[in-house]
C-alpha cells in the first residue's frame, strides 16, 4: 500500500521561506511522478508543481513559478517543495500526491492522474 507523509509546514511571515518534504514508502517516489497541491476551504485542490519519476522534467502552475521549486531525492525516498518569498495566498493545506501513468521525463497537472495521496501540512503565511 502507497502512504505518503509531508512535514514542514508551519507559520511564516510574507516573504519567508518554507520547505515542504513528502516520504514516501517503498519505491513509490522512483517509480511514480510526484506532485504538490494545495487547498483551501470551499475551494479545488489546485495543482502547484509535479516533477517525474526520473526527475528529468518538472511542471509549474503559473502563480508559483520562479517561487516554488520542486524536486527529489531517491535515497530518501523523498520529494520537497522549496517555497521562497511566500505571500498571504499562499496559506492553504499542502499535499503530496503519486501519480503512476506518465513514462519518462513526462508529468502532469491533472488532478485525476494522481492516485495516491498523503494527509497534508498546513501551512499559514501572515504577519
């Protein structure tokens, strides 16, 4: 069974930096894409970042590229989210996702595609 955990969330003040980390069990990260969203109440979940399984292409939604940053590291089984200048929109529930379908150098921004997901971390942004 595919679990996920993310930690790293917390309270920030505009314009600070948080790093968001997503283990995941056995081979889960190397074999899977791997994406971060986020949700606020009464919202979607909106779809942040993704990376692929061979950590040869990344994917941004508009509003977080040149901020967010997303990436791995296969010995730790581990995908983070570096969050720089971070602003009061950005407050939401951050979670990691799997998704098993894309093939190499390959992922995507659709929610549906992604069949496993973990708890999620909160993360506030306010002065």
């Amino acid at each position: 069974q595919v679990q996920l955990e993310e930690s790293g969330g917390g309270l920030a003040q505009p314009g600070d930096s948080l790093s968001l980390s997503c283990v995941g069990s056995g081979r889960t990260v190397l074999s899977h894409a791997m994406g971060w969203f986020r949700q606020v109440p009464g919202r979607e979940r909106q779809f942040l970042a993704a990376i692929s399984w061979d950590g040869g292409k990344t994917l941004y939604e508009d509003s977080v590229k040149g901020r967010f940053t997303i990436s791995k590291n296969d010995p730790r089984k581990t995908v983070y989210l570096q969050m720089n200048s971070l602003k009061p929109e950005d407050t939401a529930v951050y979670y990691c996702a799997a998704e098993p379908y894309s093939g190499l150098k390959q992922v995507t921004n659709i929610t549906d595609r992604y069949n496993y997901w973990g708890q999620g971390t909160q993360v506030t942004v306010s002065s």
